[in-house]
C-alpha cells in the first residue's frame, strides 16, 4: 500500500502527514492501514506506482539478489514480458546485468524496450537463446512455470544458478524455490525500486485504478483478463 501517515506510534519511522509505502501488515483493503515498516515515497513516484509495484518488484529483485547475478553476467528471464519479469529485466540492466528474456511474439518489442534481448518462447526457446548467447548464460530466473527448468539447469551448468517463482516441480530438478516462506522477503528491495523509478529507470504499467468500493469488480475483471498491468484500489 501507498498513503499519507494518519497517525505514528511512538519510535515510529514516518511522521504524520509523511507519504510512505510499504506491505501493509494489516488493512490493505481498507481507507485505513497499518504499516509497521513504511518506506519514504519519492515525490516523483505517484501513489498508485508505489503501491503496484511493491509485490511483484520485491520477488524481481529478491530473485536476482538470491542468484548473486553481477554485473557484465548474463541472466535469462523466462516470462520476461509479465509483470515480475518485466521488473526483473529492468533492475538487472540498470545493474549493468546482460539479460536475455522469453516471451510471447507480441511482447518482443516491449520487452526488448526494458533493455532485454528479447526472444520467442515455446518450442526451440533453448536453440534460440543459445543463438543470442553463444557464451551460454550464467543464471536463470523462471517466472513462467512453463516447464522450463531441466533446459534451464543444463544452460547455466547448475542448479544452483536457477531460481523460480512460478514451477511446482522446482525440487525434481534441485532448483530453489523462492515465495513460499515469509522470512524469505527481501524488503530492502524497496527503497531501492522507488529510486529507480524516480530516476526513469523503471517502468511500472498500472493497468486500471478503481474505487475500494468496486474491489470485487477489479478482481472479476482480472479474472477474465480484462487488464494489462497492475490494478490498484483508491479509498
């Protein structure tokens, strides 16, 4: 969530009449939330950017941080053109990271546009990347859960090089899965994000902002895929 500080406890770290964002710990659906770890929000960061790119921008970069990826290496994101890969290529190239992104024939543009090389998805996606990184990669992140990470672990030359967010059947393949365990966030990400974002250096789509009165709209229409980008509520 995003918002102006209403009330501050004692020790706290805002002040009322801040504006912060953060994960709410309780009222996210509310007028009114609680935040135990509020963040400073730039004043070139709109509420609504702040507060849709909070959860997915945590698991971009928690995932490139677990894989210890450095810059000058190369990364390949596999669904680079959804909304955690999407930031995944945007934090990795602005760390002088190679990146090189699955996805759908319709997003390739795009996606080369968030400083990807962008390839093709689907059947013969490991001759096409082999094609664009005859040096081989040095680490995977897989947000698709498209069944992709045998291919994968054979790419990088490890397991360990290999993260997902997305594929059930990480453990058949000794590759870590991470989102599943609380204590595995990685909110110092945070502030970090909002820099970016400050500076133009990344981009957060929001796809529709409606009334916390029409909460259960928002979630139908994301059911039926009516939106592109992330959706964010207004009390």
């Amino acid at each position: 969530m995003a918002g102006v500080v209403d009330k501050a406890g004692e020790g706290a770290a805002a002040a009322v009449g801040d504006e912060v964002f953060g994960v709410a710990s309780a009222g996210g659906y509310s007028q009114y939330a609680v935040l135990d770890r509020p963040f400073a929000k730039p004043a070139e960061v709109s509420f609504e950017t702040a507060a849709a790119m909070i959860t997915v921008g945590e698991a971009a970069c928690r995932a490139v941080e677990h894989l210890g990826v450095r810059p000058g290496q190369t990364l390949l994101i596999h669904g680079a053109g959804g909304s955690v890969g999407g930031i995944a290529v945007q934090v990795a190239a602005a760390h002088g990271i190679t990146v090189i992104g699955t996805t759908a024939e319709r997003d390739i543009e795009r996606v080369n546009g968030l400083g990807a090389v962008a390839v093709p998805y689907g059947e013969g996606w490991v001759e096409r990347v082999m094609a664009v990184a005859p040096g081989g990669v040095d680490c995977v992140f897989d947000t698709s859960g498209a069944g992709v990470l045998a291919d994968s672990v054979a790419l990088a030359g490890d397991a360990g090089k290999v993260i997902t967010i997305a594929d059930p059947s990480f453990a058949e393949h000794g590759v870590r899965f991470t989102g599943m365990d609380p204590d595995d966030r990685f909110p110092e990400a945070l502030p970090q994000l909002a820099g970016l974002i400050a500076a133009g250096k990344l981009d957060v789509p929001v796809g529709h902002v409606y009334p916390l009165a029409e909460a259960a709209r928002a979630h139908a229409d994301i059911e039926s895929r009516r939106n592109q980008g992330k959706v964010v509520l207004l009390p």
